[in-house]
C-alpha cells in the first residue's frame, strides 16, 4: 500500500458518521479471476522460458568458447554481484515511483530491453566478431559471449524484483485463499516457463526442419518471439496506478486531527439533520476530502510534484498584444520590447552553461562515488541483512541455503549429465566421440529439467493448493524442500538415466514450494508490519518508511548471494575432483540446510508468540 493511504474512511450517511476499513473494502471488492492472474503472470513465464532455454546452452557455449570451469562459473558469479549491487537500489525506486505507467512497469520495460539485446549477443556473437574482425579473433568473440551471458544473467534476475513485487501490491489487500491462488499461479507460471524452455532446448530443430543457423541460434530466436507476447500480456493487464505524492506535512496534520479528535456521532432525525457542533462538521469535510487546496501560481499534475514555477528569469520577454499593436503611438514600447528580446541569447546561454555544468558534476560524483560503493558493498549487504525483521531474516536464511541447492541442480545438471553420465568432454574436438557423447548427454538432460518443471507445474497448479488446506502452507513448505534433498541424493548414486530423470522429476515439487511460498510470506509479513515486524529497526516516525519492493529485496539478496558463493567455489571444486559429482553433492548438502533453516521460518501467530519469547 502507498505511504499515505488513510487506514480509514468516513461517511456521512443520513445525518451519522460511520468508519469503514479501507482494507477490508478493498479485499472484498477486487475480485481477480484466473485469466487476469495468468496474463499478469505472463512475463514470469517468458523470463523463465528464456532462463531455462539460455542456461542449458550457456554452460556449454562458454567451455566450448575456451573457458574453463573456474572462468565459466567466475563469469556466472558477475551478474548476480551486480544485482546485488542495484536490484535494492531499483526496489526502493520503485516503491516511490511516480511514472504514469505505474511503479513497476517502467522498470519491467527497462530490464526487459536489456534482456532483449542479451538474447542478440549471445547466439550472434560469432557473427558480430565476423562483422567487427575480419579474421574472426576468437578473443573478441569470447569477450562478446561473455558481455552478452553476464546481460543476460543480470536481467533475468533484476526482472523478478518488480514482477513479485507487482504480484504483491495486487495481492496485499485480498482475502487469504486469493493470496494464496495468487501465488500459486505465480508458482505455476515459473514452472510452465521452465517446460517451454527446456522443451525448446530438447527438440532436434534440424530433424524437424527448421533452422535459423545453428542448433543454439535457431533455439536462441524461438525463445525470443515467445518472450514478446509475455511481456506484452503483463503491460496491458497489470493496470498499475500511478503512485501519486503527497504533502507529508498536510496529510499528517489530517492525521493527527483524526487521532487527538473523537468524532461524535449523532443520530439521523428528520427534524434535525444535522451534525451537533460545527467544528465536528468542519473536521469530517478535512478528513473526507481527497484533494488538496493547491495554489493557482505553482499548477499540478493530478498528484504528481511539478517542477514548473514563475521565477525572474522565465517572466515573458515580450509586451502583451494590446501593447504591440500601440507601438506607432509609443516609439518607447518599441524600445523596450528590443531589449527585451536582446536578453533572450544570454539567459537561453547561461542556462545552457548551468546545464551542462551541472550534470557534468554529477557524472563526476557518479564516477568517484561508485567505486566506494563497490568498496561497502560487503558491509552494506551485511546491514540490509542483519537490521531487516527477525521473520525476514529467517525467511532469508531458508531462501539462500535453497537456491545454492536448486541453482546448483538447474544451471549444472546438463553438465553433470553430459560429462558423469555419459562420459562426454565439453572441450572435445567436434565430431568425436567425446563430443558427440557431451552433447547427447546434454539433450537428455534437458528432459530430465523439462520432467523436473512439468513436474512443478502440475503441483503448483492442480496439488498445491488443496495440500494447504491439509496440512498447512508450512508443512508443504518443509516437505517440498526435505523431498528435494532426498532426490538430490538420490542423484549421485543413480543407476541409470531412467532412474536419474525419475527423481529429477520429484525434485521439482520443491521447486513450486521455494518460488511460491516466500513471496507470499513477505505478503503476509506486510498485512500488519506492526505485528510481524515488531523489531524493525527503522523509526516509526520515519518519513521513509520500508516499502513491500524493498522487502521482497531482501529474499532477492538470497537468491543472488547464492550464485555468488557458487561461483567462487564451484568452480575450484570441480577442477579439483576433475568431475561435476561436486555439483550435486552441494545440492544435496545445502537442501539438508535448508530444511532445517524452513523449519524455523514463522507462518502463524502462534509461531510468532514462541518466537517472542525464545521458544521457536
């Protein structure tokens, strides 16, 4: 909810003045069917089907570029560095933004560009090196897929930000089973998106005749075309409204009447009709009345703060008509208006000067403040984790230690697959036998993540829900995550690629857990911040107060903290052993932390009141 939305309103009803909950008015009037939550949801599953069709090819793109295992995963770990660096910086952005498309559609439509242009890069860069180099530089070419996989990374992930954060806000005032629809569907729409990228990734295109040059780059365009219609379906049916600035200072003093004020009712009468004190009467028109008196000189634009004002310098330059057409009569009006218009070259110069010279100083600032920012990082992403709500960090430490198992399962099965299973060498001269070993490993794969996301779709779809009812949103919580860690040691001592793709499949009913039930947490946690985040260390008296993007930053922080420490260890570790076993023994460690860290997680009241006196 906005900042300075009243929690109340009053009506005046025959004479009475009676109180209603704008919350409880707003959940029961915005019902929200199935196809508008599916089209809201749309641009998730365009975001995944893009995920999940890149990052099957891009692990072996880069091996087969020149990159070794350490540089592959270094070169997976910037992206999420960067995110970590600006995705909280574009939540609280977002959270006061005043764009007439809304708060958080004009940053979707930013990283969506970005995304776009990263799916050019990656598959064309062979052709962009021919275009720039005339001998083909293979350097250049492995410079241009490494610009293009680190875009592409970082604007998949900055893209979930406003998207749950955009689920959220729609979410905040409906009843508990439509939260729950919600983001269940939100769930479903991942795990759909998944299905469609690795069904993409899976399919011989040369067998079925339709080839825009190679395997990867025909892959690469389909996913494109699917990615328009997504996004497209989620800009037209969010209806974001713009987020409209106040006066602080107005709507406090409003507040403050409302609450040192006791508003008497009185009884309707047909005699009377009238309210009891003229001062009451005056209070409720303050109170009850949405527009603010603003004055003729400084115009508004509906809610937004205009920047246009009369100063000295913006005084009109010319004499008014009446005086222009008396100019044969007074030469010195003539005069007059000819200085006036000799001004006009020096104050359009100075304030060209002003210009230039003023976002040169902040290009300066810019330049010299970045590195000190990059410098505090570590301490920043320390503060934003160790002064957030005990819940959210609790939530945080679930989330972190989940997706180091997931991520370490999604992004390296193809190549554990490829390499332990069928024996194959990504780095293989092609048309060898170890290379056309990698590659088959590869396809197979890919059937094992699409059976893995079929798999979470059907479960957040048609089982997630009714599993609530019966056993709760935690137990459904803990269980996804404890039968994920059992299939993820199943994995290492697997027989065969039948039984490998069996418990692949299982393991994607923690997937539709781990992206459904945080966010719908955070939800629930901002209801009644007072309750849940009680130890929040923000002053209540703050004219900042924490916004719902800025919260669903803190579960982002996880998500990208866990490929950042993936990519500074994974990589060693594999080298080291000389296989990618290691992939899914870390899978299956960090999900066996992340069982426990669920446990401790706070669903109800009745948690909450253990966790108040050191019991949970």
């Amino acid at each position: 909810m906005d900042q300075f939305t009243p929690k109340s309103d009053l009506i005046v009803e025959d004479g009475s003045v009676r109180t209603y909950s704008r919350k409880g008015s707003l959940g029961r009037g915005r019902v929200r069917g199935l196809p508008r939550l599916l089209a809201i949801n749309a641009l998730v599953c365009g975001v995944e089907i893009v995920s999940s069709a890149a990052f099957t090819y891009i692990p072996p793109l880069l091996l087969k570029a020149g990159y070794t295992e350490t540089l592959m995963t270094i070169i997976l770990g910037i992206a999420p560095f960067v995110a970590l660096v600006s995705v909280p910086v574009l939540a609280e952005w977002s959270d006061r933004c005043t764009s007439p498309f809304g708060r958080r559609r004009p940053f979707i439509m930013l990283l969506a560009s970005l995304l776009l242009l990263s799916l050019v890069l990656v598959p064309y860069g062979s052709t962009i090196t021919a275009i720039l180099s005339n001998d083909g530089s293979p350097r250049l070419n492995m410079i241009i897929l490494a610009v293009g996989v680190i875009l592409l990374d970082y604007s998949y992930q900055a893209l979930f930000n406003p998207c749950e954060s955009l689920l959220s806000d729609l979410m905040a005032t409906a009843p508990e089973w439509e939260q729950t629809q919600g983001f269940t569907v939100y769930s479903a729409g991942i795990s759909l998106g998944c299905i469609l990228g690795y069904l993409i990734v899976s399919i011989d295109w040369s067998s079925v005749g339709f080839m825009l040059g190679s395997q990867e780059q025909t892959a690469f365009s389909v996913i494109f075309v699917l990615f328009l219609p997504c996004l497209f379906l989620t800009l037209i049916f969010a209806q974001e409204k713009p987020y409209k600035l106040q006066d602080p200072h107005l709507e406090g003093d409003s507040l403050s009447r409302a609450t040192k004020s006791d508003i008497v009712l009185v009884k309707s009468s047909r005699d009377k009709g009238l309210l009891e004190d003229a001062s009451v009467r005056s209070s409720i028109l303050d109170l009850t009345s949405d527009k603010v008196t603003v004055n003729r000189d400084y115009p508004s634009d509906g809610g937004y703060e205009s920047g246009s004002s009369e100063t000295e310098e913006s005084t009109p330059l010319v004499s008014s008509s009446v005086d222009v057409m008396r100019w044969r009569r007074y030469p010195h009006l003539l005069n007059q208006m000819v200085q006036q218009m000799a001004r006009l070259p020096r104050v359009t110069l100075h304030r060209l000067i002003s210009s230039c010279f003023r976002y040169i100083v902040r290009g300066l600032i810019v330049i010299i403040y970045l590195p000190y920012q990059i410098l505090k990082l570590p301490m920043d992403t320390w503060q934003r984790i160790t002064t957030a709500p005990t819940v959210l960090r609790r939530l945080f430490l679930s989330e972190l230690f989940g997706w180091m198992g997931f991520m370490c399962h999604n992004m390296f099965f193809t190549d554990f697959v490829g390499q332990y299973m069928y024996g194959g060498q990504p780095d293989a001269p092609e048309r060898t036998q170890q290379a056309m070993l990698y590659d088959e490993g590869v396809r197979m794969g890919s059937w094992g993540l699409f059976l893995h996301s079929l798999t979470a779709c059907l479960y957040s779809f048609c089982l997630q829900q009714h599993m609530v009812r019966l056993v709760g949103h935690r137990a459904v919580f803990v269980g996804g995550l404890a039968i994920f860690t059992v299939t993820m040691a199943a994995t290492i001592v697997s027989p065969s690629v039948i039984f490998l793709n069996i418990v692949t499949a299982l393991s994607g009913i923690g997937f539709a857990a781990l992206t459904s039930t945080p966010n719908m947490l955070v939800t629930l946690y901002n209801t009644d911040r007072q309750l849940y985040m009680w130890d929040d260390s923000s002053s209540p008296d703050s004219s900042e107060e924490r916004g719902l993007g800025t919260d669903v930053a803190v579960l982002d922080t996880a998500y990208f903290l866990s490929q950042i420490v993936l990519s500074v260890c994974m990589g060693p570790l594999v080298d080291l052993a000389g296989s990618a076993l290691p992939y899914m023994v870390v899978a299956a460690l960090t999900g066996a932390v992340s069982v426990y860290c669920s446990s401790k997680v706070v669903f109800t009241d009745t948690h909450l009141k253990q966790l108040r006196v050191g019991d949970f």
